[in-house]
C-alpha cells in the first residue's frame, strides 16, 4: 500500500504517489535550472508540463487513476534527463525555417492543420508536413483538383478544416513534424518560434520607421502590390480558364463522336485515323500545349499573392519542356494526318436504265436500316458514321440530284471522289465506295447511306448520286425523298414535276408538250 496525493499538471488534475511525485518535482526543478537564464523559460515549461500531463493521461484510465513511479520512468524515458539537455546556439542557424520531409524524425507523424503557415485555414500546410512535401506543390495541386472534380476538392477541403484541428500546442507542432516531444526539441521550438517572432517583429518596427521617414517610397510599394495582386489574379483567371477549357473540350468530344456507343475514342480513332497512334500523339500533344502554360500561370499567381519565396527546383523548366514536347507532338500529328488528304480521286459510274419506257418516274428513298431513327439527310457528320459487318457507313457525305437527260434515256451516275495521301491510294478508296440502290418497273428506290471496307480509313469519300430524267418526263417524288432531296421548297408530301432543260419543275404549264401521266398515288400534289 502506498500513499497518494493530488497533484494540478498543466490544468489537469492526476492522482500520484508519493515518491514518484518526489521524483517529478525534482525532474521538473532540475530542467527549470537548465533553463533559468533563457528568455523563454517560462513558456518552455508550460510546454513541457502540458506534455508530461499528456503523457500521465495515456497512462490511466477507469481502472487505473493513479500515476506509479513505473509510469513516471517510461514518461522521463520519453522525454529525456535534463542534464542531456545543454543551452547554446548552434540551433540558431534553423531559426524560422521550416522542414518537409528532410529531417530525421523519431515518431510517427500527427495531423493538424499548420496555422502559421496558413493562407485560408492551414490545410494545405498541415498536409505537406504529413505528407512531406512543399506546401506550394500542395496549394497548386488543391487548386487544380478543385477544378478538376467540379467543386468536390472545396468540399473536402473545408470538411478537412472543420475536422482537423489546428496545432497549438508545442507538443502539437513537433508531433505534426514528425519530432519526438522531447525536452531537447521542445527548447529548441520555443527558442526557434521567439526569435522569428522577434524579428517579424524588428522587421515591422523597421518598416513603421522607414514609412514615416518616407511616406512616397510606402505609397509607391503599396500601388505596386496592389498590381501585384491584380496581376496575381488575372493570371489565376487565365490558367484556371485554360484548365477548365482542356477539360470541357476533351469532355465533350468524347461525347460528341459518332454518338454515344461505346468509346468514341476509339471509333474516331479507328475510322479517321486508322489505329495507327496519330490520334493520341496528338491528343497529348494538345493537352501539354494547354496544361504546361495553365500550370505555370496559376503557379506564378499563387507565389504572388503568397509573397512565397520558396522555389520548385525545376519546376519551369519541367513545364517549359512539357509544352515544347507538345508543340513538336502536335505539328507531328498535324502533318502526318494532313499527307493523307493531298492527292484527289474521282470514279464515275454510269448505269443506263433501258428497262424504264415509262413517261413517269418514280423516284422513293429506301428505309435507313442503318442510321435508325434520323429524319434529314445533313445531319452532324459524326452522329452520321458507323461502322459493323465489315463495313464503314457514311450517311452525311452524300448527295442526290435529278438532272435533265441529254440522250432521252435514264440513268443513274455514281460520282465517287476521295482523298489520299498519293494518286493511287485516293483512287483506291473512291473505287472502293459501295452504294445500293434498286429499279423496279417505272420506280427507283435510293440508300440513304454509302459504306467503304473496314480497312479504308476515312479520306474525305463522298457520292454524289445523279438520277437522269428525259426532258419532258414527269417524276413522283414519294414521301420518303424528303429527307434526301435537298430542295429549297421541300415538304413531307408525294409531289408531281416535270423535267425541263434546267431541271426539275413544279410548272407542268410551262412546258409545252405535257405527256399524261399515270394515275397518282393518294396525297400527290399538282
């Protein structure tokens, strides 16, 4: 059985027994003798007190509430002897400097938000001292994530601030380091924390004296920082309008290309570029011309409006090498996609319909099997560009016209044209563009779509689909031709012309001799 007291550490009330409290009290006058002749003795010792109350409050609990000499050896053995501890100045040289992630550290690091580091509420600063990195690097980070994820990196960030306490207490800024909580350590923080205070505070007593000495030079730094930050902030406008720009355009296109089947990526990857890595080298090409001047103007404002001098070694280099990288990558892919486009090919085929004697025409457009679902012929491109069984349908580079006969014979012409990157391949791909179209008795029935092979990549193919009509003959234009016809008074209604020798009229007065025509269907307009 041993005799207890009551003891008031540090605000904290602990239970203690009688020769362990002997041993503490004389532990705690042997360290204040240490720092007797030191200007921040008194704030040294709250700190260290407040520690060891820490340290005796993981040592109880419910079942046990008082302090054993056994405790109060593992908590000297945590914090150091003093006589380990000698007072000089060989510390001096550190004064005011803050480390991330060089130092050798003891103990598993605690987080806490950095307040004197702080811009806003110390999130960034606290995080490099866990994470070990500049607390720049961190800062231009959160900014790009807050843009990146739409807001949710604000969200979290508050989240953090609200959650995370700052660091106070010595014990709190050393744990928050990485440093063991040790008498050494803590002498050396306070010591460290009074003198930058001291001369934070020289500084500004010096600048009070030099601004009344010469209130023009004050007026003149005060404008030039007010620039300073407008300048800040239009450059933290232009990169982070940059980001967001590179964002939304890379966004969009991938939901913009050939529709919303599949990885647009890759279908505009296979059928324009033909798999062979131009797409991407120009994509990431694009992306570092943007992101590299984005990054450094949003680097340049937070260092401005931090009045940080801390430097990223290498940093504009980095970013002066990824953009160059990116111009060379993007004039690369420029001219390797713009050689296959120098040389034209054209194909016309021409297939007479001596099977049709009759003086009307009718000329109806298939059903699009293909482009389920489109009502006109001039849709987007890409929404118009689809690629199955072995083939690549086109629905948008087609044409159609009725044109007069010179011969008194219909007929149906086949204009093929494509690019290529010399003759012989653009001829290749024009031959190679495949139409169907069907005759049956006096009716001609249209595709609305061309296909090439699979393997041809995309070249500029496109048809144009002529159907000759005799001079004098009518033509009964169905419904369905609406949507492929491209007329200035088009309508949705089975329609009556006759072709002249300037084409296609509604005036069936105009032309003199008028051949009867066959019975119209229901709805034909005359």
């Amino acid at each position: 059985m041993n005799k207890t007291i009551s003891i008031n550490l540090a605000g904290r009330v602990f239970n203690i027994e009688d020769d362990a409290f002997i041993t503490l009290k004389e532990y705690l006058d042997k360290i204040k003798m240490n720092f007797m002749n030191d200007s921040a003795a008194t704030e040294i010792m709250d700190d260290i007190e407040d520690r060891i109350a820490e340290l005796f409050q993981e040592r109880t609990n419910e079942r046990k509430n008082v302090i054993t000499s056994a405790d109060l050896a593992e908590v000297i053995a945590i914090m150091g002897k003093p006589e380990d501890y000698v007072v000089d100045d060989s510390y001096e040289g550190t004064q005011g400097k803050q480390t991330y992630g060089n130092a050798v550290h003891n103990t598993k690091r605690r987080i806490y938000r950095d307040a004197d580091d702080s811009i806003l509420g110390g999130v960034c600063a606290g995080l490099s001292h866990y994470i070990g990195w500049d607390p720049l690097i961190i800062r231009l980070l959160m900014v790009v994530l807050a843009f990146v994820s739409l807001g949710t990196a604000i969200f979290g960030y508050i989240l953090f601030w609200a959650l995370v306490p700052a660091a106070v207490t010595t014990a709190e800024k050393l744990q928050m380091r990485g440093e063991p909580v040790t008498i050494d350590n803590i002498g050396r923080f306070v010591n460290e924390e009074a003198r930058a205070a001291a001369e934070r505070v020289g500084k500004f007593g010096k600048n009070v004296g030099d601004s009344a000495r010469n209130l023009s030079h004050t007026f003149a730094q005060g404008l030039g920082r007010i620039f300073a930050v407008l300048f800040a902030l239009f450059c933290l406008f232009c990169g982070l309008t940059l980001l967001i720009s590179l964002i939304v355009s890379l966004g969009f296109s991938e939901f913009q290309f050939f529709g919303f089947e599949g990885s647009n990526w890759e279908m505009l990857d296979t059928v324009v570029f033909g798999n062979d890595g131009t797409l991407w080298i120009l994509v990431i090409g694009f992306i570092l011309v943007i992101m590299a001047p984005a990054m450094a103007l949003i680097y340049t404002a937070i260092k401005i409006l931090t009045r940080s001098q801390r430097r990223i070694k290498g940093f504009a280099l980095s970013l002066a090498s990824l953009f160059f990288v990116g111009i060379i990558m993007c004039i690369y892919g420029g001219i390797h996609i713009s050689k296959q486009y120098i040389h034209h090919g054209r194909i016309v085929e021409e297939v007479s319909l001596n099977d049709i004697q009759a003086d009307t025409l009718f000329i109806d457009a298939m059903n699009d099997d293909v482009f389920i679902g489109r009502n006109e012929l001039n849709d987007e491109f890409f929404n118009l560009v689809k690629k199955a069984d072995g083939k690549i349908y086109y629905g948008q580079a087609l044409k159609y016209r009725v044109v007069p006969s010179v011969d008194n014979q219909y007929r149906i012409e086949l204009d093929k044209r494509s690019n290529g990157k010399n003759p012989s391949m653009a001829g290749d791909f024009a031959s190679a563009i495949g139409y169907r179209y069907e005759v049956s008795d006096n009716r001609i029935s249209l595709a609305p779509y061309f296909w090439t092979p699979e393997n041809h990549t995309y070249r500029a193919q496109h048809l144009t689909v002529k159907v000759h009509v005799p001079i004098g003959k009518h033509v009964i234009l169905t419904k369905k031709t609406a949507t492929i016809l491209d007329l200035a008074d088009k309508d949705e209604v089975e329609r009556l012309l006759i072709m002249t020798k300037d084409g296609l009229s509604d005036d069936l007065d105009e032309y003199p001799v008028k051949p009867a025509p066959r019975s119209l269907p229901q709805g034909v307009i005359q």
